[in-house]
C-alpha cells in the first residue's frame, strides 16, 4: 500500500469512529511524508481519543498554523476552537482563553458561519465557570440565534446545554433540566462532532450530580454509554462513563467493586480530562475515608488536589474522624467561602455534621438554615434529603425528638429513592437516637441494628466498630472524645486536659458538650460516673 491508499483507510476509519485503526494509518502515512491540514486536524482527533494527548494537541496546532498561513480563516478558526476545547477539558482556563482570542480575531469581520457559535459556547462556558450570568445569557442567546439561522443541530444542541446551565443556576431546575435534556438528543443521534458530544454529555452529568439527581444521572450515564459503543476500541469518553458509572455505584453501596476500577480510570484519565479525573480521585478518597483506610484517603484527596479538584468536604470530615475537630471546621468554612451557593450544598450537609461533633448546636442550625433555603429554590431529590438529614440532625441536638422523626422520615425516603445506601444508614442512625430520646428503646434498638447491618454490608469499618462495639466506644462517643472524657474522669480540669491532648481549652469545652449531650448527663461528676459504669479506661 502507498500513501494514498493508507490515508484512504484512515479517512474511512476515522468516518466510522474506529479511532485506533485511523490512527496507525494516519502515523504511518504521516512518516511516510507530509499530511495536509485535514489529515493532520483527523490525526489529532485520532490521537486525542486513543490517549495520546501530546500528540493530539501538537497535531491540530500544526493543522492550524498551515490553514492560518494559508489565508484559510474559518478552517484555521475551527481548528483553534478545537484547541480551546481539548486545553478546557484538561482544566487550564488560561491556555483555553489564548487559543479563543485566536479564534476570534480570525473570524472577526467574516460571515456569520457555525465556528461563530462554537466561540459563542466556549465563552459561555468560561463565563458560567466565574458565575457571570449576564455574560452567560450574552453568549447563550447568540449561539440560540446561530443555530436557528443555520438550522444547525450541533449548535441547537450547544444552545440548549448554556441556557439549561443558566436556568439551572438561577433555581429554575425543571426548566434546565428540560432543556439539558433535549440537548443530549442530537448527540445521542449523532448530530455533533464526536469531541463536542462528549463535552455535552459530560456537562449534563455534571450538572445531574452536583443538584443530586442520581436518577436522571443514571439515565443518561447509560445512554451515553451505549453511544460510546458505535466507537472501536478504547477511547477517552468510555473512561469517562466508567467514573460517572463508579460514582454511581459508590452510592449504591459497591465500594469494593468501584475502589480499583475508579482509581485505573482516573489514572487513564490524567492529562486527557483533568476534570474527570480530579472527580474519580477524590471519590477514591471518600471510599477509603468510609472504610477506614485514612492514608489511603489522605493520598487520592492530595492526588484529586493536583488535578484542580478541591478534595471537599472530604478531607475535612477524614480530619472530624480522626479526633481534629477544629482543622475540619476550619476547612469546610474557608472552602465554603470560595463556592456558589449551588456548589456549596454539600459542604453544608458535612458542615452541620461537622458543628455538631464540636458542640456547635447554633452554628450547626445556621448551616442548616442556609441549605434548606438551597434546597427549596432547587428542589432536587438529592437537595431534599441533604436538608432534611441536616435539619434532622439538629433536631436531635436540641431533644426535639419527634419532629426529628419527622425529617429523618423524610430524608430516609428520598436516600431510598436515590439509592444512597451509606446516607440511609446514617439517618437510621439519627432515627435510633431520636426514638431513644423519646422513650422507645425498642423501635430505637431496631433502627440502630438497621443502621450497623448496612453498615457492615458497605465495609464501613469506622462506623461498625462505633456502633457494635467492637474496639469502639459507647455511645457513639469519637476517639478524641472518649479520651478528653477519660481525663475528665480522673478529676482533671479543662486546662490540664488541654495540656495532656494538646489541643486548646476552647477545644476541650466543645468536646465536653457533645459528650454530655450524647451520654444524657449535665456535670462532669456525672460524666466521670457514667465513664466508670461503661468500662472508659482511665488516663493516668
């Protein structure tokens, strides 16, 4: 075979979306002499979804310079375009902004054509990542316009994913959703260029994990699986389905299945899709941090961080676990600081948590305060039942024990209805609590064997030993605690505790709060009582 014949082959490779096979033909054609600027932009193509992303992006930048020296403007655009998306799924904003201005003054003064909209919906991506809105609308609108005047589906579809986004981020859930919706019709029809597809798809899931719609993510996960079935051998967009599909069995409850698989994707996926990455590592992290494994949870939390990836509220419920309080608060507040109001839902949920464990009754219902407000302008299933839990939770600090019930109820509802299984088990928890402070032993017996049955199914070590017993403390009393109340009960002050642990007197009050309200007692003479009857080992 001569040249012509190979890149005959590869040109119909890569029509049928055979990525591997276009590119050996396209590499070996290009050794064999030099590729025009088509051949080169399919190479690149080529190379980006077979992995090799250096390749790709040194390719289609090649590609661009030779139509941009050829006088070849809009083809010289597009391939910039192309650019700016490969650098903004990789997570660099500032090298996605160069290739755009590239574009832009290339087509500046030309006829409106489709790279016009292309432009339009990366820069109303780039505005909706810094919370512009009106920039957003800007681009949203023109793009909308684009599409109709050129009854392009592909741009239909890129119109739909920014205007779905924006009523998504003003509380207009069912609107977004809808429109987010038929964006994925034409891509599930194969309207759009394969690399466009997979950034819709990709922004869709998002947007359905980060409201808490599991359901409506696993639709579409699925979906979009099948459509990554037209395509032969391995290619960037199945690695990206395999993480959302670990997410979501994580929820599920199969944390042994998903740990291996999530970490060999999110590996395969460094370079090629920072985003999804930084996604699969830090679920990595949240499955060792509820196994117990904390060094392992602490190395995928530092390897999500590398990726662009903020590894919260993680990080700080693993440092809540482990007995430093205090550093998980401080955390969750100065992540929260720097997150929209929609982003910060799930901070909030382990902030209330988090202020709980410390004593902060009043904080913890200020939090609580704020992500009910959150759910009811979104009024997602999975917003619901992180409010409720959280109002529940505060329900039971305060000994409101049967209006507990009543959100707890609630909130165990919409975690069934979402498959959240590690979430069930903690409400079931709540529930034994709030039905023991009530008077019914019995009904809170069972909902606290409830919650250790799921909890041993899931391998969550930590709570199962907090709960059984085994190696645990009553009560469902932390490490730090039980030993802040060990020293309590040799008769010494807060100051001395303090001295011994080496952690500060304010420390030290919040700690005792929460070991008074979980143990049901009032003074530390009591506490000292209640430690000697439950065999606490004394510090000396």
């Amino acid at each position: 075979m001569d040249q012509t014949d190979v890149l005959t082959a590869a040109r119909e490779a890569y029509a049928r979306g055979d990525w591997q096979a276009a590119y050996g033909s396209l590499s070996q054609a290009r050794a064999w002499g030099e590729l025009d600027a088509a051949d080169l932009a399919a190479l690149g193509g080529a190379a980006w979804w077979v992995g090799h992303v250096q390749e790709s992006l040194e390719a289609t930048e090649l590609a661009y310079r030779l139509l941009e020296e050829a006088g070849d403007a809009e083809p010289a655009a597009m391939r910039a375009l192309d650019l700016a998306l490969l650098w903004f799924t990789r997570g660099d904003v500032v090298v996605t902004s160069g290739w755009l201005n590239r574009a832009r003054r290339l087509l500046d003064g030309l006829p409106e054509s489709a790279a016009h909209g292309y432009l339009a919906y990366i820069d109303g991506s780039l505005a909706l990542s810094r919370w512009d809105m009106p920039v957003l609308d800007r681009e949203a609108e023109a793009l909308a316009g684009i599409a109709r005047r050129r009854r392009d589906p592909a741009l239909t579809s890129l119109a739909l994913v920014l205007a779905g986004l924006g009523d998504l981020r003003r509380g207009r859930t069912a609107s977004g959703f809808g429109q987010l919706d038929e964006a994925m019709l034409p891509v599930l029809a194969g309207s759009l260029p394969p690399e466009w597809a997979g950034e819709v798809y990709c922004t869709v899931i998002h947007a359905c994990h980060e409201l808490g719609d599991l359901e409506r993510m696993r639709a579409w996960t699925r979906a979009t699986e099948q459509w990554c079935e037209q395509f032969r051998g391995e290619v960037v967009f199945s690695g990206i389905c395999r993480v959302h599909r670990f997410q979501l069995l994580c929820t599920e409850g199969g944390w042994a299945e998903a740990e291996e698989g999530i970490e060999r994707s999110g590996t395969d996926l460094e370079g090629r899709n920072n985003w999804v990455a930084g996604e699969a590592f830090y679920q990595l992290g949240e499955i060792r941090r509820m196994r117990g494994d904390r060094d392992g949870a602490l190395a995928a939390y530092a390897r999500a961080r590398a990726l662009g990836t903020e590894p919260q509220p993680g990080e700080s419920l693993l440092r809540h676990a482990t007995g430093d309080g205090d550093a998980a608060w401080i955390g969750l507040s100065s992540a929260l600081a720097g997150r929209d109001r929609l982003a910060g839902a799930r901070l909030l949920t382990s902030g209330v948590e988090v202020a709980l464990g410390l004593g902060l009754v009043e904080e913890a219902d200020r939090w609580c305060r704020r992500l009910e407000q959150i759910s009811r302008e979104f009024d997602t299933p999975g917003l619901r039942a992180w409010a409720a839990h959280a109002r529940g939770a505060v329900q039971v600090a305060h000994g409101r024990h049967d209006d507990a019930l009543a959100s707890l109820e609630a909130a165990a509802r919409e975690y069934r209805s979402q498959r959240c299984r590690y979430e069930t088990a903690q409400v079931y928890e709540l529930l034994a609590r709030a039905h023991g402070g009530a008077g019914r032993s019995e009904v809170a017996a069972g909902d606290r064997a409830t919650a250790l049955a799921i909890y041993r199914e899931l391998g969550a070590a930590p709570d199962v030993r907090r709960l059984d017993g085994d190696g645990g403390l009553p009560a469902g009393l932390t490490d730090r605690e039980g030993e802040v109340l060990s020293c309590v009960a040799t008769g010494m002050t807060n100051r001395a505790v303090a001295q011994t642990l080496v952690i500060s007197e304010k420390t030290v009050s919040r700690h005792l709060a929460n070991i008074f309200t979980k143990i049901g007692v009032t003074s530390r003479t009591a506490a000292a009582a209640w430690a000697h009857e439950n065999g606490l080992p004394r510090r000396s």
